[in-house]
C-alpha cells in the first residue's frame, strides 16, 4: 500500500522578518545535515561513530524538515509541526536550538580529524 501525499496547509507570509527567519533556520537544518555529507566523504578515515553519530543528527534534522513542510505526513507516523502558529514556531526553534547543540561537538570533531589528516599542510 502506497501512502498519499495531500497538502494539509499552505504557507503565506507577509512579514518580511518571519520569512527571513525561516530562511534562516533552514539554512542552519542543511548546514547540520552537511556534518554527515563530509564525515561520509572522509570515509574511511572517519571513525565510525562519528559517522553514525552525524547520520543520527541528519535524520532528526530532516524528520522535523519534513513535518514542518506543508505536506500531512501524519499516515506516516509524522506529526506536523504547523511553524504558521507561534506554538508551532516556538516548537520548531526550540528544536533548531536542540539540533545547534548536538551539532557543536560533531564539528569539532570532524574539524580535529581534518586536522589530524591535513597534518601541517
């Protein structure tokens, strides 16, 4: 059985600064998702916990993605996240803020390992 995709809003906003803010988070979601794009393409020098650690990351980061989107992903076992209402919005941020701190070590992390493997380029 196939699920169906029906959109379940539509997002319109006239305020110049929420557009922007929300610009602004989904920027932050793809700059969290490309820790594991680089963690994967140093492979095989990527310890294998920071690899999974950086997929776990990715996949939470995309999983709120798609529920904040205005699609009714909910026959899927995804909840929405409606950001067009200031709870929706105060749900999303604070995971945006959730998704920022696990992603400081990851950082650091691949960051030390490109160090260690550039040595004193």
């Amino acid at each position: 059985t196939s699920a169906t995709v029906t959109p379940w809003r539509w997002h319109v906003s006239t305020s110049a600064s929420r557009s922007r803010a929300v610009r602004t988070s989904r920027s932050s979601d793809h700059a969290t998702i490309d820790l594991y794009k680089w963690a994967y393409k140093l492979s095989p020098a990527t310890p294998g916990e920071l690899l999974g650690d950086c997929f776990a990351l990715a996949a939470d980061v995309r999983e709120l993605d798609m529920r904040a989107s205005p699609y009714d992903l909910a026959d899927l076992g995804y909840a929405p996240v409606p950001i067009e209402t200031p709870a929706g919005r105060a749900t999303y941020v604070r995971a945006q803020a959730a998704f920022a701190e696990r992603a400081a070590p990851l950082r650091d992390r691949l960051i030390a390992l490109c160090t260690t493997l550039l040595g004193d380029v």
